[in-house]
C-alpha cells in the first residue's frame, strides 16, 4: 500500500478543525474534508489525543506557541485541542463519501484503538517516535506505518523500525521532517529522502512545516519521496497553533497540481526513445548523407560526395560509426544529393 507508483499526498487538518462549540467544531472538520477533497489530495489527516497521555501535568509552556502569542500551558492547549473519540465515525464516513482516505495521528494505545476500525494506514508523530507501548500496538494491528522523523537522529529511527518489525509489522514509511513551525527553507534537509531509503530500505515521504507551497514538496517529490503531508486550513488568520503555517484551499490546490505535473515530468526512469521524439530523431540526428548526386560506380569519399549531415525531410542514412565501411566503396546505385547511404548502397 505504501509503496504505490503514485505520490500519496495527505491534507494534514491537525487542530484546525477546532472552532469552539461541538457543532462547529464538527462543520469545520468536514468543510476540511472538503477542502481536501476538492484539491485532490489522497487522505485528510486529523490528530487524536488526550492531554493526559501526552505530557506530565506540569509540562509548562511551549516557546515556539509563546512566541506565536499562544501563553498557556502544553496540556492546557492539549486538553483544549483534543478531539472528542465521538468525532472520528462521523468524520471517517464523511472522508468516505467525499471519496478520501481518513487518517489520524494517533498518540497513546487508546487513541489508537479508536482510531484503528477507520483507518487502512496509521500515522505516528515525530515525537512519538520513542514510544514504545504506541509502535507495539500500532506493529500488531498489521497495518502500514507512516512514521515522521522530526527532530530524530539515524539511531532513534531504526530502533522505531526494530521495535515496529518485531511486533508485527511489516509496511513502514518514514517522513522527513523539521521540528519547526514554520521550518525554515535552510533547515528541510530534503537530501535526507534519498538517504532514508537506501539505509533502511523504505519508501520516504516529506512532512513540510515551510511556508512556501510548491517548492519543497516539488523538490522532494524529485528526490524520491512517495508521500508528501502539509498542513492546510481554511484562513491562516484563525486562532490557533497550526493555522498560520498551514496552507490555505488554492495554496493546497496549487501544491497538488504541482506534484502531480513534476510526477508527470519525471517519467519512468528509464531512457530511451520516446514516440514523441521520432519527428526530430529522423529530421535533424546526423547520418551518412550524399552532398551531391552519386552516380552508380563512383568512389564514395568523405568530404566530397557524401559526409556527416542532419537529413531533414530526406531518407537518413547510416549512422556514422560506419564510415570505415563506406569510405572508398564504390556506389551500388544512382544516390541522389540529400539522400542517406544505407545498407546495400555500396560495395
């Protein structure tokens, strides 16, 4: 499933779903359902938590989240941020309708056991990447797993991958990641891609916190990632921890078309002559062509009868490697000026 052709590309909804009220915390949630959809994305993905099992009770506050004007504890926005399990049914048969695939990140076992009947591929954070009563559980559902790398070195990520293996699970995809809100162009470190799938063997993605729409996700998709996740929503200006990086409906529109033509443009891998290079093959590569009319009998001599010529609308003649096997024959036929000398044309 993680190892399609295509680049699956996630609409990260995040918090901002959140308005307030339960009744508009739900429209907003579906209208990202929506937004997602119409842009094309292959899955929406919200995040199920609880501020309990997520961190100690006098966590503190976050700086990044002060900086951005938010002044309250972590497990305060936590608790104010998570959503209700209620919420998940509802919006999974929604993403259904709309034809989208629904995911969340999930962040202790009970998120994950609500989660699980909705979802055909779990997601764990970047900070998650050390917990192991999570990856075991995640490991025995035998579902495939994105897993984000922010913030993690080379040795975090295959003891995640070992711990995953040996409970179970088999499909794993890992996300290049930069835990920075926005991430700076200077700290994406896309080179990483190419690098995560030779060392351990899996397809790679790029979870991108920039702030551009295109240019990294572009980049990486160039590089090799299969999966592109970026947060989206539908006004920055809204309150709210994840609205400001997040990407708005034409900015998502614009970052899915554009990997899909950088998709198209990267073609097979493969080089040979396509059917849309034949015109051009035949008209302009250079070949062995008569520079005057040669009558049947005469010497063939390079630089004087024939040479090393485009062919435009003339017969192409033979490729030039093969001078040695013309040069001082005598023609077999009358060869008229312009056209190549082939095979049979000389002995």
């Amino acid at each position: 499933m993680l190892k399609n052709k295509k680049v699956f590309i996630i609409a990260e909804a995040g918090s901002n779903w959140r308005c307030g009220t339960p009744a508009r915390d739900i429209r907003m949630a579906k209208t990202l359902i929506d937004v997602a959809a119409d842009a094309g994305a292959d899955a929406v993905k919200f995040q199920t938590y609880r501020a309990e099992s997520v961190y100690v009770p006098n966590a503190g506050e976050s700086s990044y989240l002060s900086d951005a004007g938010i002044k309250e504890e972590i497990s305060a926005i936590f608790d104010d941020l998570s959503m209700p399990y209620d919420m998940i049914p509802e919006l999974a048969s929604h993403c259904s309708e709309k034809n989208i695939r629904f995911m969340s990140s999930v962040f202790s076992i009970d998120d994950a056991r609500e989660v699980d009947p909705h979802v055909e591929i779990h997601k764990i954070a970047s900070y998650e990447i050390s917990h192991l009563r999570l990856i075991e559980f995640v490991a025995s559902t035998g579902k495939p797993l994105v897993l984000s790398t922010g913030a993690a070195n080379t040795e975090d990520i295959k003891w995640a991958i070992d711990c995953f293996r040996e409970n179970g699970g088999e499909e794993i995809a890992l996300m290049q990641c930069t835990a920075k809100y926005p991430a700076p162009m200077s700290g994406l470190q896309l080179k990483v891609i190419p690098f995560l799938m030779r060392e351990f063997g899996v397809p790679a993605g790029f979870s991108d916190h920039s702030l551009d729409p295109v240019t990294a996700p572009v980049a990486a998709v160039a590089l090799g990632a299969t999966i592109i996740e970026k947060h989206f929503t539908i006004d920055k200006k809204l309150p709210g921890p994840d609205h400001a990086f997040a990407l708005e409906p034409d900015e998502l529109k614009k970052m899915v078309k554009a990997i899909r033509k950088t998709e198209e443009a990267l073609g097979s891998g493969e080089k040979n002559v396509q059917e849309i290079e034949n015109e051009l093959r035949s008209f302009a590569r250079r070949a062995v062509q008569a520079t005057r009319n040669i009558r049947r009998g005469e010497t063939l001599e390079e630089g004087t009868n024939y040479d090393i010529l485009r062919p435009g609308n003339r017969k192409p003649g033979l490729h030039p490697k093969n001078i040695i096997d013309i040069e001082g024959k005598k023609a077999a036929r009358d060869i008229p000026m312009g056209e190549g000398i082939c095979e049979g044309d000389f002995n």
